[in-house]
C-alpha cells in the first residue's frame, strides 16, 4: 500500500510539474509583442492589467518596464521620473527584510522583494544617461554615466570580490569621455577614453561586447591626445593601432564630429530551466531561471549614411550577455538558497505524510513542486546592445540617415561646428 501511495504520489505531482505555474515571462509576453511591434499603448495597457502593477513585491520591475514603454512613446520626462523612482527602490531595497526571506524559503523567489539583477540596476542609469543626452542635458547625462560604475562599485565590494569581470563598464566610461568633449572638457575626457580603452582591451571584458576595441574610439583617443601634446599617449597608440592613429592624424581640421548612441535589439529574457528527481519517496523539482547568451549576435548593418557613404557603428555593449554572466555570477547562491527551500519542504512534506496520512502527504508534496518555480521576473524592455558611430564631417549644416540594424530609423539635420562633437540618440519608436 505505501508503495502503490508512492507511484501514485510521483504521478501526480508529475502532472503538476507539467502543468507548472505560469512564470512573469509567460505573463507578459503579449505585453513584449505589442512593444516590439511599437503598439506602445497597448503595451501599456496589458503592464497595468499585469499582476506586478499591484504587487509591492514587484513595484521596481514594473517601474523599470513602465519607463521603457514612456521613453519609447517620446514621454522622455516621465520616463526618467520611472527611472528615478525605480533608483530609489533599489537602494530602499538594498537591505532585504527578514518576512522576505522566510517567505522565499518555503514558497520560492518571486515571493520577495524584486530588487533587481546587477545589470538592471546599473542600466537604469544607463537608460537614464541616454533620455538625458537625447533632449542634449549633457551634464546630467554625464551625472548618469559617472553612476554607472559608482553603482558597479558598490556591488563588488558588498560581495567582498574582485573576481566579477563586470565591475566596471567601458560603454560609461566611453560616454562619459564624449560627453565631457562635447562640453569642452578634453581633459577628463582624455582620462575616460583611456579608460574606457583600457576595459574594451581587458579579455575578462571581451564577454561584454562584440568584437575588439572600438576603431572611433581610439581615433577619438589619439586626436584629443594630439590636441593636448600628450605624445606619449599618441606613441602608445600607434604602436597598438597605427592604421587608426594614421587616420585620426590625417583628418582635415576644418571639421567636427558627430556621435551618434544606437540602442538595438530586444534583451533576451528569463526562462525557466527546471528538472525533477525521486529522492526518499518524493519528487523534487529544481527550478533555476537562464538567459541563453547564444540569442545575442552582433549587426553590421548599424551606422550612419552620409552622401552615400555608411559609417559602420562600433558595438560598445552586449546587454543580453551582461544579462546572462550577471545571473551566472549569482548561482552558486541561488543554488544555496534553493537547497535550503527544498530541504525546509522535504521536511514538511514527511510530517505531513507522519501526521495527515497519505492524502495530507501528497498534498504536500504536490505544494512543494507546483510552487518550486523558477523567478523569472525581469526588465524584459531592455535593448540588446548598444553601438556607437562616430563620423567627422566638414564644417556646416547636413543631412545624415540613421540606420538601426539595416532600417533607416532616423533622418537627421545637423549643425556641424569646427572642433567640436555632437551628440545624438539612436532608438526605435
């Protein structure tokens, strides 16, 4: 009898398991469809009517997605309100309360305060940097940039390691660079782009972004170093890039720069790698949530066209392998916590079987596998990459045509100014 009790326990906790519950991104995936097809108040629409809108639990990620649907509707003020709320939620959030923790240690994840993955917090402001600069709020685009790898910062020290490969990010330190030239600070700009170089070259980085060193970047690099007689600067550049330094060198002096931020893509999302075993009678379900890197790949066919001319953009950041390496980075402790959970469960599943009998017993195990389910909340809204093109033009106003992954997204007028870079927003709305 307590055999057959068994089989027909793992039986159905099996048609449970297959059954599952539905996870965040099954929930929202028309919401991610009506973005992606630009139905952004549609989109609205469905995040309201989503379960987060309501849940205090899921308040950041809702914020973030919201700020994505605003930005991408052209509303860039309240946009960055989102993202400001959202920034304070993150570090309201920075110590995890002791009802949340238990409350994951006998349901599962999603049962907490979301506070966000290491990417996400940081690419608030990333997104934040970005609404800046389009509406030209240069300095407090470059606020947002320096937080960037403030935030960066505080995460790796919190862990108390250094082994975390992403612990500063170049695509910051990059703009940051543009932005304090474009405001006529060469300087700390020469410090940034040296920087930034410095992590793009790094091969711990290399995960983080596709293929080498940006080319403008180091053109940018050794003209400003020229500029500054910082001829050692310029020599070490040459010995690592003198087809580049060449160009950079060459480049008629009756000109400006025009810098244009190309966001890409759609981030891929969360989803639920899960696998059950049989132990001491039970079924055991593991449910950990992924972000497959393999979903990401680079485009050749982001830049800008001018006069019949196309300047490919450089890819300054792969948000999808952020994603991935970021969750990756952070296993080991959900492998930890889940163990911790499924023991606390195992336990209460026996006594039930002990003190309810059979039906109590098989009622608990079959809680235990249908709430064992992978949190797989996450700002799903995000870009998939970010590229940066940079072109000299010849003093005076012209007419670019900016191409994002081979569609002309954006025809642009510009003023071009002798010595000085402009710089503009790339974005599919």
């Amino acid at each position: 009898m307590k055999s057959l009790s068994r089989i027909f326990n793992c039986s159905l906790c099996w048609f449970f398991l297959a059954s599952g519950c539905a996870t965040y991104t099954d929930e929202t995936a028309k919401m991610r469809l009506d973005f992606r097809s630009r139905n952004f108040p549609s989109a609205m629409e469905k995040l309201k009517k989503a379960g987060i809108a309501s849940e205090g639990r899921s308040r950041l990620l809702y914020l973030m997605e919201k700020a994505m649907i605003l930005d991408r509707q052209g509303n860039r003020a309240d946009a960055r309100k989102a993202l400001l709320q959202a920034d304070k939620v993150v570090d309201e959030l920075y110590t995890t309360s002791i009802s949340n923790t238990a409350a994951t240690l006998v349901v599962n994840e999603s049962m907490s305060d979301y506070s966000g993955e290491d990417y996400e917090v940081v690419a608030i402001h990333t997104m934040l940097a970005l609404s800046f600069l389009e509406d030209k709020l240069y300095e407090e685009a470059r606020v947002e940039a320096k937080k960037i790898n403030n935030r960066l910062h505080t995460i790796a020290t919190d862990r108390g390691s250094d082994k975390n490969a992403y612990k500063e990010d170049a695509f910051a330190r990059y703009l940051s660079g543009m932005i304090f030239e474009a405001l006529g600070d060469t300087d700390d700009a020469l410090i940034d782009y040296r920087r930034a170089l410095e992590l793009f070259e790094d091969p711990a980085y290399k995960s983080f972004y596709f293929g080498g060193p940006p080319r403008a970047l180091v053109e940018g690099l050794a003209s400003l170093a020229a500029r500054k007689d910082r001829l050692d600067v310029v020599t070490k550049l040459r010995g690592r890039y003198p087809q580049w330094v060449t160009a950079a060198q060459a480049s008629d002096s009756n000109t400006g720069e025009v810098a244009v931020v190309h966001e890409t893509g759609f981030i891929a999302v969360k989803v639920a790698k899960e696998f059950a075993l049989p132990i001491a009678g039970q079924i055991v379900r593991f449910s950990f949530p992924y972000i497959d890197q393999r979903s990401s790949y680079p485009s050749s066919m982001t830049g800008v066209e001018f006069k019949g001319h196309f300047v490919q953009a450089d890819n300054v950041a792969d948000l999808t392998s952020l994603a991935h390496y970021s969750l990756e980075d952070k296993r080991l402790r959900l492998i930890v916590k889940n163990g911790a959970r499924l023991l606390a469960k195992g336990q209460l599943t026996d006594q039930a079987y002990q003190h309810l009998g059979l039906f109590g017993g098989l009622a608990a195990n079959v809680y235990s596998v249908v709430t064992e389910t992978a949190d797989t909340r996450g700002w799903t809204l995000l870009p998939e990459a970010l590229y940066i093109t940079r072109l000299r033009l010849p003093v005076g106003k012209h007419t670019i045509q900016v191409k994002n992954e081979g569609r002309v997204n954006q025809v642009m007028s510009v003023d071009v100014k002798k010595g000085q870079l402009q710089l503009l927003r790339d974005c599919v709305r």
